[in-house]
C-alpha cells in the first residue's frame, strides 16, 4: 500500500502534540490548554484518516475541511501557549511550522478537490 504523505504527517504531528500534552500537563501543571491543544491537534489526523477511508468524495473533502479547521485552531491554541510562556518560543515555533504545512497541504488538496468536483 502506497503511504499517504497527509496521514504520515499528521500523524507524527498527533504524537507531537501529546508529548507537548504531557509537558504541559506533567510538567507546567496547565491543564486547560492544555487539553484543548490536545483535542485539536490529535483530531486533525483522526479526521484525515476517516476522509482516506471515506465512503464518497463528498464525505472524503467533508472530512478534510474538519481536519482544516481543527488545524486552524491547534495553531490557535499553540500561539497562545506560546505567548502566555507556557511553552518556551523555539518548542513553539517548531510546533506552529508543522501546523502551518498541514493547513497549506489540506487548503491545497481541498482546493483541488473542489475544483474538480464543479
């Protein structure tokens, strides 16, 4: 079976972001943020995988535009956490440039599948 680079990403994004949890949790005692970070960002490749699996490519772009919105605000809460100091700026920025790449990959397979489908 061919890997599917969207799902390698995220999923390696999702094992980012619950290392990241745990810091947060374990170490900085955050508890709120912290568990929005991590409820978004494990979505994002939970919700590219069901679209990969989907039953039509209705439900295959659906299901990505949910995996772009869970992007966009993973990196919500990642700026946030990186202005309140809860995560040190070079952990952060890495975190946010990976999150970035995958909202400019599922924009771009979206699109592509949208203008395809008119």
């Amino acid at each position: 079976m061919k890997e599917n680079i969207i799902e390698m990403k995220s999923f390696d994004f999702a094992v980012q972001i619950v290392e990241t949890y745990k810091y947060l949790a374990f170490e900085k005692k955050e508890f709120v943020l912290s568990k929005q970070l991590l409820r978004s960002g494990t979505s994002i490749g939970a919700n590219i995988s069901e679209a990969i699996r989907g039953q039509s490519s209705k439900d295959f772009i659906h299901k990505l535009q949910i995996s772009r919105k869970e992007t966009n605000e993973t990196l919500y809460w990642l700026k946030l956490l990186e202005t309140t100091k809860f995560l040190q700026q070079e952990a952060a920025i890495k975190l946010i440039q990976s999150c970035e790449e995958l909202l400019k990959i599922l924009t771009s397979i979206i699109k592509t599948l949208e203008s395809k489908a008119r």
